[in-house]
C-alpha cells in the first residue's frame, strides 16, 4: 500500500540528546515536509524539501536538523540545541498540489 | 508575518449545520486548504479552494472569498464521528503552507 510511515511512534529523549525521527514515503512525492504540533495548537512548519538534495528553513527550524539525500525519505535530527523539544512531530508528502498527505507522527518526549 | 484566525472551540448537536470560519493575512496566497484531525491523529485532507466559491464534497463544503481574505467550512448533517479538530491552511507558495491554530468542533447527542 502506498503511504507515509514515521518511527519510532512514541520517543523518550534524555537532555542533552540527539535523536533522529524516521519519514519515509512509497508516493513518489517530490515535496515532502516536518511539523511540530503542541498541545491544543496548530501545525508550525520546521523544514520542508522540493526535490532531493535540497530543503528550505520553515518557521520554527532553530534546534532541528535534515537531510534529503532519497526521495523517498526526510530525516529529522531533533538535537540538544532545541531547548523545549517534547511534542508531536508530523511528516507530510505533497505532489505539488494542493493535498498534504500525512504519516502517523512520533510523539517526543524529554526526559 | 503571516496570521490565520479561526475560532478555538465549537459546540453543535447531531444532525446540525455548522461553520467554521477562517481570515487570514498572508505574504503569498495560492488557496485556502482544510484538515481535520481527531485527538492522536494525523490530519487528513477535506478540501481546498483556489478560486471564489462554494465547493462542495459530501456533507461538507467549503467557500472562499479572496477579496475578503475569508474562507469557511460548513458541516451538514453531523454525526458524532465528526467530533475532530479542524485546520485551516493557506498554500503561500507552490510548496509550502501555513496552518492555522485549529477548531476544536464538539458535536452532542
């Protein structure tokens, strides 16, 4: 089936600690994007990628690192520098239209 | 900077209509896109409006005026399974959007 996958579900972070959280998509998606989501608000843009090889900075990319070196896949690093990291963090793929599609999120959690 | 207003919460009673609405003030404006998320869940696609008007999917439409930077969803006929978050979205660019705060809708027996 064809879709978006995001690891782990849920994450548990020490302070101080890098953590990398899966995106991978089967839709051949050029566009593909991160988002944080906290309680009770809205969806704020971390970084979001065109094509491979190549991401642009979204609202909130202070803290946060990633890498588009396949299509299929967007990597997010969540590093020490994000002081406030615990949330919701959703993947989505778009094909240049008007329709997102989105994972299942990794809810992160620092410890 | 870019803002999207739309109401917080929402209470209506099964079988009802009910409009949720959305202004925004944006840098760049493609369309106006709406999502809906139940609590735990991935938001998934409603509509998306580029032009003025009323499109209509279902029990569910959505308008858009951009002259009045004003867009709405209307439900009809809710039922429970309704019961969700709703987003609104502005497409800035060709690839990139910008949601607003979301509409928590209640729907009541």
């Amino acid at each position: 089936d064809g879709g978006i996958t995001q690891s782990p579900k849920y994450l548990f972070r020490k302070e101080g600690q890098n953590v990398t959280l899966s995106c991978e998509q089967n839709l051949n998606h050029d566009a593909m994007y991160w988002y944080r989501q906290d309680p009770g608000q809205g969806l704020r843009l971390i970084y979001y990628s065109q094509i491979v090889n190549d991401f642009q900075k979204g609202d909130i990319a202070e803290g946060y690192s990633v890498s588009r070196e396949k299509k299929e896949s967007f990597p997010l690093t969540v590093t020490s520098a994000q002081k406030n990291p615990t949330a919701f963090y959703l993947c989505a793929s778009s094909p240049g239209t008007d329709t997102q599609y989105f994972g299942p999120g990794t809810r992160l959690t620092v410890l | 900077g870019q803002s999207l207003e739309q109401p917080s919460e929402v209470t209506a009673v099964e079988g009802a209509i009910v409009q949720i609405n959305c202004t925004y003030q944006t840098s760049g404006f493609y369309g106006l896109s709406w999502y809906q998320q139940h609590d735990g869940g991935a938001p998934t696609f409603l509509s998306y409006n580029a032009l003025d008007g009323l499109e209509e999917t279902g029990r569910f439409s959505s308008f858009l005026s951009r002259s009045d930077s004003y867009g709405y969803l209307l439900l009809q006929e809710l039922q429970m399974k309704d019961s969700a978050s709703y987003f609104c979205a502005v497409r800035l660019s060709f690839n990139k959007f910008y949601f607003g705060s979301g509409t928590k809708l209640n729907v009541k027996p």
